[in-house]
C-alpha cells in the first residue's frame, strides 16, 4: 500500500466515520478517489489534512469530514444527474461521480476548470463534464438536477441555481450566518425549497453567493 493510500484509508477511518458518515457509497468513493491528485503539485503532502484546503481563486477543497458528512445527507442515487458548484480541480466531483449516473461541473476560473478537466480524465472518469462559467449561474443547458452541491460558504442561493433543481431534487450547501457556518439540505416541493439543518461547519464565502445589501446612508 502507497503512502498515500494509507493517508487515505487513515482519512476515512480518522475524520470521515467518526463524523457519523456510515453511507457505503461515500465512505468507498472516499477510499477509492486519490484525493493528492486533485490539489496544486506544492500541497500534495497536506491534501489528507483535517482542514480546508486553499486552492486559490477563492477555492477551497473542504476539509473530509466536512465534504463526506455533505455527500452523505444529499443523499446520492445511482441515477441522479448532479450540478457540481466551484468544485475547484475535481475532487468532490470524482467522488460523486463513483455514486452518481453523471455530474456536471461548474467552474468560473478557466485555468482550474481545465486542470479539473484533465484531471478526472487521469482518473478515467468520463462521466462528467466541467463547465466554464459563472457559478452562480449554473449550468442551464443540462439541466434539471436531481442533486446539487455547493463547494464553499454562501449567503443565499442564487435564482437560477434554485430554478435548475427538478421538483423533489435536493441541494447541499453551507450557508454563513454571521459568525457560525451551518450545513442545509434542500428539498424542492412544488417549486419551492425547504430547508433544514444538517449540521455546523466552516468556509470561505465564495464570490457571487453574498446576500446583496441596499444603499444606507
């Protein structure tokens, strides 16, 4: 076994099921996806940490427990198709694409979104593509969704992320509420979410999911 793969297997045993994350699918997606393969070349060495990871432009690859515990309560099928939001350099988008029937990546950094590109291609994971695009604006084209995930702290979901999810699909996201981070799974019903708390967690909030404030004076 590489060393690598015991960091994984370590990763797993030390961060992911003691965080109450008992779904096979995850808990094997995260044993089988070389997490040190979807990091910058310089960070490989700390890429099992038990921390966010930064990547740059804003980018964050969440830390494990944080990431299984949110694959974990979206609740993945093996025919769902999955919107993928800032999933850096692919990560969480191989994960999920072990559970997953497909998933679509968007990614607004053009230089990130190639390297995720080639690297899921590295991996022999050809049931994605990575959309180079706004992320608050989604992927229209392949939609609807019957699961969405939202790699890194928001404020609100934008509009049209929330008119992309089919009716009875779900989103996971972390939404920042002043000083505390806090881990929702949506449901859309009637063409409405409803949200419910998951658990706590912590990341950057990322570029165009920030709740617009008005003009004071």
């Amino acid at each position: 076994m590489s060393d690598f793969a015991q960091r994984r297997t370590m990763m797993v045993d030390t961060q992911v099921r003691p965080n109450d994350v008992t779904s096979y699918p995850v808990i094997d997606a995260m044993l089988h996806v070389p997490r040190e393969q979807f990091v910058p070349d310089s960070r490989r060495d700390v890429a099992y940490a038990g921390e966010n990871l930064d990547l740059g432009a804003g980018r964050v690859l969440l830390e494990p427990r944080t990431l299984g515990k949110m694959m974990e309560v979206l609740d993945l099928q093996s025919d769902d198709l999955v919107l993928n939001v800032a999933g850096g350099y692919g990560y969480s988008v191989a994960v999920m694409a072990r559970i997953a029937e497909a998933v679509v990546a968007v990614e607004s950094d053009a230089v990130m979104a190639a390297e995720a590109q080639a690297r899921l291609a590295a991996q022999d994971i050809f049931n994605v593509v990575v959309v180079e695009g706004p992320l608050a604006d989604g992927c229209a084209s392949q939609a609807p969704y019957d699961a969405m995930l939202i790699e890194g702290a928001i404020e609100t979901l934008p509009e049209p992320l929330a008119d992309q999810l089919s009716d009875g699909g779900r989103v996971v996201a972390l939404f920042q509420e002043g000083n505390l981070g806090v881990v929702r799974i949506g449901r859309k019903v009637d063409g409405r979410i409803n949200w419910r708390f998951a658990f706590n967690a912590g990341a950057p909030i990322l570029p165009g999911f920030e709740t617009k404030r008005g003009f004071m004076l």
